[in-house]
C-alpha cells in the first residue's frame, strides 16, 4: 500500500495508514536523498512499515528542498528541481512523519538519514520527533561477524541478504534496510526492543569510554 503526498513522475494517492504502536516485533524504516551536501536538504522521504519482518506499508514523497540541486546528488538519485517542482517543502509533511514515527522504532542504515531528518526539522524550527532511531550497520556489525569491520555498506549487505535492491531511491533504500535488520532479527534471535537496548548500552559505553580518555 502507498500512500501520502506523491508528485513529479508518481501517482497521487490519499493519506490512509497512521502510525501506531508497533509491539516488539515491529518498526519503521526510513531513507532520505538530499539535494546537496546539506544533510537538511531533502529532496525525497521514504518511511516503511514493518510488521514480522515483512514490508506492510509504504508512505513517501518528494519534497522541495528550497536550495539548489548540486550536480552530483543529482547522478546519484536522479531527483532535480524538476521532479519537486509540486512537491511540498518539508515543513508540510512534518505533521505526516510526525503521525508515523512517534513512539516507535525508526530504523535507518547509517546515522545520515537521521540526522537529516533532525537538521530538517532544525531548519523549520520544529521539535524533534519523540521516536527511537537505530542504525541498521550496526545492527549487521554486531549479527554477522564478518561485516564487523567491512562491508557493512547498504548495497553489499542487500546482496548478501539477497534483497533487490535499485540503490539512491528513498523507498528502495528504506526497504532494503528494513529487510536488512529483519533478517539480523532471525538470524540472532533478538526483537526490535532488544536490539533497541543493546545499541542504546553500547553507545552509552563508548559515551563513558570518550569522557575517560579526554579526563586522562
């Protein structure tokens, strides 16, 4: 199911799910692509729902950055001034995202998207969302030995998980790492609220270890 504001070469299509409690076994996940080198520049918002590790809905658009598309985002993502040209600015989707993601789970792979979402919601001056991020790379790091130190990146990870993956489009992104982090579920054992705590302890730890080293 998709829904939420689709524009440029999309079809509309109304608003229909809402977020809501997603239990220990589900999560959301989310991908941006940006218009240039400032992470408040997004140009394309994607949150996929998972429930048991299954993609169950999928709500995206394209969003006008108000900056200026740099020519290498653009051969990334193929997004341009053109595709947004009826797209919202991010301020009139905060209320949507805001619906989805509070108080649940919010799955990302690497810290970039969140912290773009963040310096998004900075720019428009409005709160940041009252969710839990999780980094999916770490998550794979810490299921799978052999990407501990490498080859935790999207892409090679999809194709060792066997997820199709068309790279640098936000709804393809968000899917892939969710399908990432379901699958590190199976494999370990562990739920979403568990990985949840343990990544939250570790990087309490390595908080505690930092402030040690700069006291020395």
């Amino acid at each position: 199911m998709r829904d939420g504001p689709l524009t440029g070469s999309l079809p509309t299509a109304p608003y229909c799910a809402r977020s809501r409690s997603l239990g220990t076994d589900g999560f959301l996940a989310v991908d941006v692509e940006t218009a240039n080198r400032n992470p408040s520049s997004i140009c394309q918002i994607a949150v996929v729902r998972f429930e048991r590790g299954a993609a169950v809905d999928i709500w995206h658009s394209f969003v006008d950055p108000g900056e200026p598309f740099a020519a290498l985002n653009v051969a990334l993502h193929g997004i341009n001034e053109i595709a947004v040209a009826n797209a919202p600015d991010f301020s009139q989707i905060i209320e949507a995202l805001s619906e989805r993601l509070s108080g649940n789970v919010v799955a990302t792979h690497m810290p970039f998207d969140r912290i773009a979402v963040q310096s998004a919601l900075a720019k428009h001056c409005a709160a940041p969302f009252q969710c839990s991020w999780l980094d999916t790379a770490s998550v794979a790091r810490r299921a799978w030995p052999r990407f501990a130190r490498r080859g935790y990146g999207l892409k090679s990870l999809a194709a060792w998980c066997r997820v199709d993956l068309r790279h640098h489009d936000a709804v393809e992104d968000a899917r892939a790492a969710g399908l990432i982090f379901a699958k590190a579920m199976a494999d370990t054992g562990t739920n979403v609220g568990e990985w949840t705590a343990e990544l939250s302890q570790n990087k309490a730890s390595e908080s505690r270890v930092r402030l040690a080293e700069r006291n020395l």
